[in-house]
C-alpha cells in the first residue's frame, strides 16, 4: 500500500456539501446505505483506503475481508476493492458457504464530504463461485453515510 503524507488545507473533493479540509475532519467509521456494511475510511494525501469492520464474527472466523484503496485523479478517486469472501449457491433461508473466494472489483469515488461518500462500484451479475472466477459485472452507484 503506498504511503503518502497529508496534505492540509486542500480541499478533498468539490461535491455539493462543503467539501472537507483535512483527513482530521472526515469521520472514521461509515456505513454503506446499499449494504449496511460499515468502513473504516482514512484519507493520507492522495490515497483513500476504506476497510470493513462489521463483520459477522462466523466470516471473521475465515478471515473473510473487504479493503479498498484508490488513489486521486483529478476531481475522482480511482482504484480497486479487494475482497475474501464466502460464496454461496443457494439461497436458502440457511445458504451454505460453498467456497472462499478472492475477488478484485473496481470502484470509483465521486465525492467526499464530512457528510457523505458517493461514487459507483462493480458488482457481480454472474460468478463462479468454485472457480471463483466473475463472468459478468455491472456497476452501481452507492453513497455512505457517517456512522452516528
């Protein structure tokens, strides 16, 4: 992961909120509001990382993770999630894990705020989960709010 230091009074992104000044500003910990699942977000310089942290303790148990890092482009942040996953194949009232999977999709931040996260990220349409392979992906948009 790159290293890179904070760059204070730089605006991060100019969305239709007040754009946050500083890394110090921006809340730790996010909550996505497609999924529920929550992020740790740092921001050091050009490179945004976000990091799962409420994971149901059976995954946790696997290991299972999602961790993204993007790195600023112009008025965007650019980069991938990178993922361990369980997949399963049924979808039960109990779906059964059938297979562990690590997985690199493509996400794209539009704006940061000091009240919100939006961009759009790759999502599976179609996979493979004993070759853990993606046959098809779509993108969708996305927002995260500050955890309260």
């Amino acid at each position: 992961m790159s290293g890179c230091s904070p760059q204070a009074r730089q605006p991060l992104n100019t969305g239709q909120s007040k754009p946050i000044q500083t890394a110090a500003q921006l809340k730790d910990i996010w909550v996505s509001q497609t999924t529920g699942k929550e992020y740790r977000v740092t921001v050091e310089g050009d490179i945004f990382h976000a990091e799962w942290v409420n994971i149901p303790p059976d995954l946790a148990a696997h290991g299972s993770f999602i961790r993204t890092e993007c790195k600023r482009q112009g008025s965007k942040w650019v980069g991938t999630s990178t993922s361990f996953v369980a997949c399963t194949l049924n979808q039960g009232t109990k779906p059964k894990i059938d297979n562990w999977c690590h997985l690199e999709t493509t996400i794209e931040i539009d704006s940061i705020t000091a009240d919100r996260i939006s961009g759009r990220g790759e999502t599976l349409q179609k996979f493979d989960c004993q070759k853990c392979e993606i046959l098809a992906s779509t993108t969708k948009d996305f927002f995260w709010l500050p955890k309260r």
